[in-house]
C-alpha cells in the first residue's frame, strides 16, 4: 500500500484516510498531486469544503464553475425539469440553498479526491480481484472518454516492454511499428 504521507495534514484525519485510500487503488500518475491534495465532501457555488467542514475557493474547476457555480438551484432545476424528474424538485427546496446553490457532492474535482471516487476504486478493485485472475489487478485507472483509455492502454502497454513493436489496427486500416 503507498502511503501519501507527504501530502497529510495533521488537522484532517478524515481526508488523510481518503488520501491513503487513493493513492493505494490508483496509480500516481492517474491524477496532479498537489502539496494539498485536497478531499472535497461537498461544494456550493464557488467553494467547496473538506470532510473536517473546511472552507476552500475553487479557483481550479474552470468553465463550469465560473459560469454556473458548484449546484446552482435554478439550472439543476430546470434539468430535471427537461428530464422529467419533476418529483425531485421539492428536494432542492428542502435543501438550504445559499444564493441560489444548494450543497452537495461537487460536479467537478479537478486536483482533488472526493471518498465517492475512493469508494468507487476500493469496490471496484475488491469485485475483480474476487473473480478468477483477478488478483493481479491492484490499481484503477480511469479515464474521460474511450479515446482516453485506449492512449492509456497503449501507453501501459508500451511502458510494460518497450523492446517490442506495436501495432494498432483502427476502423481506417492498419498501422504497425516495426
């Protein structure tokens, strides 16, 4: 198990665990370490707050959280409303929305670890790693897109024996490396 240590803080017991969680089930190049690392348990409109209810500007999320902010009341709203999840409506009612945001899990964690995340890689390592083979797998990576994950894959591939060609058949023909 790799312990994150470097990036502990002795005021966040909760958010050292998850550090440790993921730094364990993913690899360290999956993410941007910074000397923080961050654990986000919930945000509104331009903050979010660690698990020990610590404050933080978002300067990090980009176009989204400029334009909208972190849960914005009248834009999730009116998704559900075009989704037809009506019903869910009283349920930002109910929630203390602040300004016009309600608080929850953020839409966006750019250099930073939610334990929904860490959650996600511990279940998903303990499933396959109970299967047949299985145990060989350690470590999560995810990626954004299809695209993303099959560079990832040629990469760890590559990586893995960097003696040997490669080659990538594509829906456009056959490109091979000798």
């Amino acid at each position: 198990m790799v312990i994150a240590s470097e990036i502990h803080r002795r005021d966040e017991p909760e958010s050292n665990a998850c550090r440790n969680l993921v730094a364990s089930y993913e690899p360290r190049a999956l993410r941007t370490y910074t000397p923080t690392q961050a654990v986000l348990a919930r945000s509104s409109g331009v903050f979010h707050w660690t698990p020990e209810n610590r404050r933080l500007y978002d300067f990090t999320s980009g176009v989204l959280v400029a334009n909208l902010g972190h849960n914005p009341v009248s834009w999730t709203r009116r998704f559900w409303d075009y989704m037809g999840w009506s019903e869910f409506g009283s349920e930002l009612a109910t929630n203390k929305a602040r300004k016009g945001y309600f608080s929850c899990l953020a839409m966006t964690a750019y250099n930073a670890v939610t334990s929904v995340e860490t959650e996600a890689c511990r279940r998903l390592i303990g499933l396959l790693q109970s299967r047949p083979g299985g145990k060989r797998l350690e470590q999560v990576l995810w990626a954004a897109s299809g695209s993303e994950a099959i560079q990832k894959a040629l990469w760890a591939a590559l990586a893995r024996d960097d003696g040997r060609g490669i080659s990538l058949a594509t829906r456009y023909g056959f490109h091979g490396k000798k």
